[in-house]
C-alpha cells in the first residue's frame, strides 16, 4: 500500500521533530478524523509505523511518498 503524507517540519523544542499534515491514498482518500496532527515524530520510521496501523497492514507493506502541497 502506498500513502502521501504531507508534513509539517520544525517542530519540538529543538525544531528536529515533524507533524502529520495531510494523508492519502493512491484513490485518493484522505484520512480525515483517523489521525491526530498534533502528534509530532523524530523520524519517519514511528510514522511509518503509526499509519500503518491506521490503515491495518504490516508496516514493511507500507510505502510513504512524502509530498509538497
């Protein structure tokens, strides 16, 4: 499965940390209400982890395109 993720960078204390902007699938929905945005990440990794738990599927299934809005 693939999902593009639009984040939101320089966040934290020391600016090293990111928030979930924006998230879709390839048919284009968007996860509205199944996310929090306030949460913020050290790297893409626990995103990666967390979406794919959003979503149901393995996390080694999971592709993120990060995208510029």
């Amino acid at each position: 499965m693939e999902l593009d993720v639009y984040l939101i960078c320089g966040r934290g204390e020391k600016g090293d940390k990111f928030q979930l902007g924006q998230v879709f699938n390839k048919e284009g929905n968007y996860f509205k209400d199944e996310y929090d945005p306030t949460t913020q990440y050290n790297n893409m990794d626990e995103l990666q982890e967390a979406l794919a738990k959003m979503v149901n599927v393995e996390k080694a299934s999971l592709k993120l395109n990060q995208i510029n809005l």
